[in-house]
C-alpha cells in the first residue's frame, strides 16, 4: 500500500498493481485514472472511453507503514545476519 503526496490525487492511498522499473513510474489501483479513447475491435465491438490507470512517478509516493499505517520514508540497514534489508524511518520495523 502506497500514500500520493503530490498531484491531483494527493492523501489518497492504493495497492500497487505494477513497477515500470525502467521509467521509475508505478501503477496503482484507482490513482492517476484517465480516459482512453478507443476504437471498435474484436475484444471491444462497441468501443468507446476506457478509464484506465496510468503509471505515476515513484517519487510522488510514500510507502504505508504497517506498524502505523501513516506514510514513511525507507531506509537500507545490515541486519544482525549481515544481509542489507530495507526498513522504516517511522516504526524502525523491517519491511518483508
């Protein structure tokens, strides 16, 4: 679950349904929604306008802390195996 800081869905919140890793963009349910104009075709006989996520910068997004459920920054930390882990600024919790 992720938290919008900024643009015209800002304070919303969403699950993540794709990383465009490449582009540094995310696609998130219900956020950044437009209007796809689309002809008719064999999937869509009729078609018509086709509301549609559309990918959003990962820097307009702030992972939710689950301890808190508020937004949060991420921070990288050897953990006591020696393996590089990411974490919350927040609660200090570990993210799986």
């Amino acid at each position: 679950m992720v938290f919008v800081n900024t643009g015209n869905d800002k304070g919303k919140t969403g699950r993540v349904l794709q990383v465009l890793v490449k582009e540094n963009r995310a696609v998130v349910e219900g956020i950044n929604v437009v209007s796809k104009h689309t002809k008719p075709n064999a999937k869509n006989p009729q078609g018509g306008i086709e509301k549609k996520e559309a990918p959003i910068h990962i820097s307009n997004l702030n992972l939710l802390d689950a301890k808190t459920g508020k937004p949060t920054r991420i921070g990288r930390r050897l953990n006591s195996d020696g393996v590089l882990v990411r974490y919350s600024k927040k609660s200090g919790e570990e993210i799986k």
